[in-house]
C-alpha cells in the first residue's frame, strides 16, 4: 500500500500542485488512495472535452452548500478560454424545466443515430447535451427519458465516460460538504484567476457570496411545481372514486394520464386486493417480461411474486402488506429486482404505490407505477464493487495472495468463473487460480489444464491476450465454437461439461508490461458479457495490475536490501581481522615512542594521529556489523549489574583528550551510585556516540553530560553549544543514513544516532532531541531500571 505522502507526489505531479480537495485525507492512505484513484479515472482521464467538463463542473458546483467546487472550477474556465461575463452567464442560467428539456430531446430524436465521437465544441448538439446532463443530475427521479435519449445519442464508450463523470461531480460534492473547512483561498486555481475573473466581471463576487440562496430560491420553486403536481394526482384520485358518475371525463383523464406516463417512461399497474387481478400496462408488461400482445389481468402470486428474484421476494411482499394494512397510510416505495417471465432477463425496478380503502377500512385498490432503473443501480454498483476492490488491492504486498482474494471477490458479482494467469520473470505462463463457487466445478477446471497445458500460440482467449496485451469480449459462446477449439473428443467433452456461455479476458498490465490475465466467464447464471462489463473488467485489471506491480518492487527491494546486509555484514567481519591488527600495531608503535626518547615529537604526533584513525575506523567496523544485526533482528543484549554513574564517569574520561583536540571543556554531572541491570558494552556504545557527535557539532564549546533518577526511571542527557539541529530535521536524524548536516564538512557514515535509538529502544528506552539552530542540541536517554 503506497503512502500518503507517494500518493501526494502523484497527485503534485499530476496536478502541478496540491489542491486543497484531497487535504483531508491524507491522514489515511487508503481513504486518500481510492479518492485519487476515482479522480483520475473519472476527472482527469475522462476522454470528455476539457472545456465541456469544467463548464458541467462549474455549474453543478451551483448545487453544493460549500464554495470551494464552485470557485476553483469556474477558476479553471479562465485559461481554457471563457470570459468572466461568460462565465457569470453560465453560472446564472436556470436549470431546464420538464417543457424545455422536452423540446432538447425533440431535437436530439431528430438528429439520427449515435455519434462516434463528440459533437465539436459550441456546437448546437454539444448544447443540447449540456442541457440534458444538467437534468439527469438536478431531476434524477424524472430523468429516465431524458437518460435513454442520451445513452442512444451517444456511443457506449462516451456514454459511460459522462455517467461515471455526473456519479463523480455528485461524490465531489458529498467530500467537501463533509469538510466545510476546505477553503477555494489555498487553491492554486483560485490564486491563479479569481482575481482577474473579479477584476474583469465585479459581479461574479456578488453571485459567489449569494448562490446558496438563489439555488435555494430555485429548489422552492420546483418544490412548489412537484406540490401541484402531487395535489394534482390526488384530484385524479379523487376522480376515480367517482369513476361510475363521470365515465367520459374519467377516460380523457386516463388518456392524458398514459400520455403523461409514456413520457416519463414509467409503467403502471392496478391491483385488486380482494381478488389478487393485476393489470399491467405494455410499458409495465416489457419491464416484467411479458410479451405486449398478451391481454386480460393476471394473477398476482403467479406473475408479480413469481418474477420477483428470490433475494428480494421477501422484503418486497413485507413492503406490500404494510402498505395494504388497515390503519396504515397506504403509500408504498420499493427498489427491487426481477426476472423477466418469458425472457430470463433481470431488471432493477423502482416502484411506488398507494393502496385506497373502502368505508370500513378494507383495502379496495392498489395502484402505482414502476420505473426501469437497472442502468442507475449497474453504474452504482460498478463503483462499489471497484472502491471495494481498490480496498482489498491495497491491504497485502504478496501480490499472488491479493489475486486471490479479487478472484473471490469476483465471483459471484461479475462472473461464475474468475481464472488469473501470471507471467513469472522468465516469460512463463502459469495459472494462478481458478475460482468457482462449486468446489466440482474448479476440480474440472484443474483436470482440464491439466490434461490440455497452456498452449502460447493459441488463437484466442488468455494466451492472445498476454501475446498481445489486447482485451478478448465473447458475448456469446456456441457450441460449434468449442468444437473448433477441441483437441480431440476427451478435450471436447470436458470443455462442454463446464458449461461456459460468454467471457471476457483483460490484461493486467503496468508501465507498458503485461503480468498476467484476467479471465472472467458466466455459465449458469445465464447471463450474457457486453461492452459495459468489458470496461469493468479493463478497470479491475488496471487496478490489480498496479498491486502486482507495487508487491514485485516491494520484492525486489527486501531482495536488494537483504543482498545489501549480507553484503555489509561479510565486508564488515573481513574488515576487522586486519583493522584489529593495524590498530594492535599502531599501539605498539606509540608504546614504544613513550618508552624510547629518539622519537622526534613530529613522529609522534604522527603515530598518535595513526591511532585515532585506526580506532575510528574499527568504530566504522562495529557500526556496520551492528546495522546487519539489527535490520536482521539479532541484536542480543547481555545484561549484568552495573553502576551508570561509574560507566558515565569512565566514558568521559576516555574521552577527554578528544574534548581537548576539539576544544571543548567537558563537564560531568551525575549523583550516587547508580545502580541496576544493563548491558555495559552497549550502554558504554550509546554514551560514546553521544558524546563523540556533541563534541564534533560543538567544537569549541562547553559539553556537558549529566545523569539523573526519577523513580524507576534514568534519564541520560549530553548536551553541547554548539551549530544546533534544524527543526525539521530532528526526527529524520535517528533513520539510517540520515545526517542533519553535509557530509563535506563533517564525517561518518549517519548509522551512529540509528544504532543508538536501537539500542535505547531495544533496553525499553526512548531518546529525543531538543534543539535549535545555533543553539546547540540536547540529547535526553530515558531508561527504566532493570
């Protein structure tokens, strides 16, 4: 799983800068993941024109309580063109009503078949289409014709791209309005234009400070009209009760009715209660499954409640029931699914209803409509399962184990069968898993590749597709199709036994290579695989392919670094037999200096200086033998009882002929004995690193190491005057390879801070640093005793 802070970099990359929209989340990577992940798809790679985007964005900010959407894309407008009085006429159009939104889609019915590509920009049609996207969004429930208009308008592929592009502008606005913090001031959009669209359009502020209220003003409004429209329904009702009175007018009024209906692309229905008749519409007839032509009432137990799907059948007829009990208000709302009764087809419908009641309270008729939404509840369900997926991606770096679990999560949401092929480093080609809900099924699948190995150079299905990295949709597998395929009557018998009836293979690919293949199929389940699950698959693909590829540098790089400690650990043990020697023989050579006057002093000095330099880099030995230690988790401690105070005495006395070549006058501070369990020999380690960098850093100036007790706990404290320790640097200085200053000026390898918080924290310790710069530095070891 990638950090916030990598995630970030992409976006600033991405982006140029960091807006402010994604700031709340970069507290939690994952959150901050899926949220960059839905803007990249959907925003900043959607194929949409750039200008028709920003416009779309700009004026369905109009509908969010919290400026920031409104602001930093009516900013965006600025540089692709639009002129402040432009823009503020965009921003001031009302949205269009039930009337005008009939006289676009007038237009659009008369302008032929789908385009292959978008209408050109300021276009009549690219109009039109503006208009009609502002509908779906802003009148949703009484969109349907106006969504079907425009899914035939438009290809499949542009189709999506501008659904998935709405579903975003609405989750945009769901972010910021739970983050009312987020302010347009810090985007770079804002700094950048605001003032010039101000400057160049004064009135643009003022509709800025008031667009709440005038969207609110408008909201009213259509509320108002939907109140009539409602009165107007109960008058209708009214009317019906009174059916045997006003025959004639009730007609014309029914007629009107189904005009009305079959605009909005909705079916009704009318249940006896008593009776259990149901009258269908042709509109509710098509939903349902059942062919037009066919007439007279049918049954409710035998036609409703059997095509319900079983999931549902359940809920839906509890629904039914309060609606139809006495003492109720009668209104009924569901969402449910059904099954086609002739054409096996499953639909998402939304349905409403009310029961009316006769004198004595008894339910004496049940009617209502119902509405296709299976295209609405598919886009919601798509981005579900891909969030829910990108989570699932993100929680493991063992790349094979997070295809299994995609495969699980797969199956049975989009496929009966999920099967993932992977590309090991030598090119070959192995299958992962096979995953079906029946154990049977996948020990068959097993038997079959078993029997009938993956052949490279087949013509279709996993082996083309990592060939050439091209996505395979198979709407429809025949059988004659199986018997071009078979090897032979064994290979033939076991494919059929399968019972696949339509697939889609994806690559997974990343940074231009293709790691695998996504196999998806359906069989029993009877359902058929088209353009629209096609890019659901591409998606997930793209998504588990940046996972695998994640998990294969996550393992290259434990390999480089496990290569890089062994490495360090050979060179640092090689390293000590000769540097022991050369020091062993430096010390011999001083000794004898000391003990013969014919030395000059020069020679000396120099010899001296050779022993500093042996010891130092016996120093550098040991630090290299304590990182493979550590990093390979053997760092051991052998505890005895010891006095601190004595080892801090001990230590600063071994130290003080380097405080004087530093100029350092070194002071210690430290009570009593000091008594307890440690390990000396890494305890005298910690004391030597602090004090060694307190007198590197503070040259020159006073040092002081002090030791003092507070209960059951020591505390170590080496202090210096020296060149101080930026603030922004002081937690990164106890990482390995870190230093808070040029290794040009000062030495060392930046492993001596790293080692010694190990070791701190190896006892149950903590160390910290106080500091400023030019200030000096403080360095506090908290220790508990024993």
């Amino acid at each position: 799983m990638r950090t916030s802070r990598e995630i970030r970099e992409e976006i600033e990359a991405r982006f140029g800068f960091f807006p402010p929209f994604f700031a709340p989340a970069l507290d939690n990577p994952q959150v901050l993941e899926n949220l960059w992940q839905q803007t990249l798809q959907a925003y900043v790679e959607n194929p949409l024109p750039a200008l028709f985007r920003e416009k779309l964005f700009a004026y369905l900010s109009r509908y969010c309580v919290v400026p920031y959407c409104i602001v930093c894309h009516s900013c965006a407008l600025r540089p692709l063109g639009m002129k402040s009085s432009e823009v503020l006429e965009l921003l001031e159009s009302l949205p269009p009503a039930h009337g005008a939104i009939d006289e676009t889609l007038a237009r659009l019915e008369a302008g032929g078949d789908s385009l292959g590509e978008w209408p050109a920009p300021g276009s009549a049609l690219e109009e039109d289409l503006f208009r009609c996207c502002v509908f779906l969004f802003v009148h949703q429930a009484q969109a349907e014709r106006c969504r079907e208009r425009v899914r035939r308008v438009l290809s499949p592929g542009l189709y999506g791209h501008l659904v998935v592009f709405l579903a975003y502008v609405k989750a945009c606005q769901l972010w910021v309005e739970a983050h009312p913090e987020l302010s347009y001031e810090a985007d770079q959009r804002a700094r950048e234009h605001l003032g010039a669209l101000l400057q160049e359009e004064p009135r643009l502020g003022d509709f800025f400070a008031g667009y709440a209220e005038r969207v609110r003003a408008e909201r009213e409004q259509r509320e108002r009209q939907e109140r009539e429209a409602a009165q107007a329904g109960q008058r209708a009702e009214a009317l019906s009760r009174t059916l045997s009175r006003q025959t004639e007018a009730l007609r014309e009024s029914e007629a009107q009715l189904r005009l009305a209906l079959e605009s909005a692309a909705l079916g009704t229905w009318d249940l006896n209660p008593r009776t259990g008749e149901l009258h269908w519409d042709t509109r509710c007839k098509a939903l349902f499954g059942m062919p037009a032509e066919q007439a007279g009432p049918v049954d409710y137990s035998s036609a409703f409640l059997a095509a319900l799907h079983p999931e549902e059948r359940g809920r839906v007829e509890a629904q039914v029931r309060r609606a139809l009990a006495p003492g109720g208000d009668g209104e009924y709302r569901e969402e449910f699914r059904v099954r086609g009764l002739r054409d096996g087809v499953v639909r998402w419908i939304a349905s409403r209803g009310r029961c009316f009641f006769d004198e004595e309270g008894r339910p004496a008729r049940f009617i209502g409509t119902v509405m296709d939404i299976t295209e609405r509840r598919r886009s919601e369900d798509n981005l579900r399962f891909l969030a829910e997926a990108s989570a699932l991606l993100a929680t493991s770096l063992d790349y094979e184990d997070t295809l299994r679990r995609v495969a699980t999560l797969a199956v049975p949401v989009l496929a009966d069968w999920c099967g993932v092929d992977v590309v090991d480093g030598r090119g070959r080609v192995r299958r992962l898993i096979t995953f079906h809900g029946d154990p049977d099924k996948v020990r068959l699948s097993e038997e079959l590749l078993r029997r009938y190995p993956f052949d490279p150079d087949a013509p279709s299905g996993s082996p083309r597709v990592l060939r050439t990295g091209e996505s395979e949709l198979i709407p429809d597998l025949p059988d004659e199709v199986l018997v071009r395929h078979a090897r032979d009557a064994e290979h033939l018998r076991l494919m059929r036994a399968l019972g696949l009836r339509s697939y889609v293979v994806v690559a997974l690919r990343s940074r231009e290579r293709v790691l695998g293949a996504l196999t998806l199929a359906v069989g029993e389940s009877g359902r058929r695989y088209g353009q629209e699950e096609l890019r659901l698959a591409e998606d997930l693909a793209r998504r588990a392919a940046v996972s695998v590829d994640n998990a294969l540098l996550y393992r290259e790089a434990q390999k480089a670094i496990g290569l890089r400690d062994g490495f360090l650990q050979v060179a640092a043990h090689e390293l000590r037999t000769p540097v022991t020697a050369l020091k062993l023989n430096v010390q011999a050579l001083v000794g004898c200096t000391r003990r013969e006057e014919a030395w000059s002093e020069r020679t000396v000095s120099r010899l001296k200086g050779l022993e500093r330099g042996a010891s130092r880099l016996g120093v550098l030995v040991d630090e290299l033998l304590d990182v493979s230690r550590i990093t390979s988790g053997r760092l051991v401690l052998h505890p005895e009882e010891l006095d601190l105070a004595e080892l801090v005495r001990e230590v600063a006395g071994q130290l003080r002929p380097e405080a004087e070549r530093a100029g350092c006058a070194l002071s210690v501070r430290v009570p009593g004995p000091v008594v307890s369990r440690w390990d000396r020999l890494r305890l005298e380690q910690v004391l030597s690193n602090l004090l060694s960098n307190a007198l590197k850093y503070g040259a020159g100036h006073p040092v002081e190491v002090a030791l003092s007790t507070s209960g059951e706990r020591v505390h170590l404290r080496v202090r210096d005057e020296g060149i101080g320790i930026e603030p922004e640097v002081q937690e990164r200085i106890f990482e390995r390879f870190e230093r808070a200053v040029s290794d040009r000026n000062y030495g060392g390898l930046g492993m001596g801070l790293w080692i010694t918080r190990e070791i701190v924290t190896a006892m149950g310790g903590t160390i910290h640093v106080e500091s400023a710069p030019r200030r000096g530095a403080t360095f506090t070891v908290d220790l508990p005793r024993g």
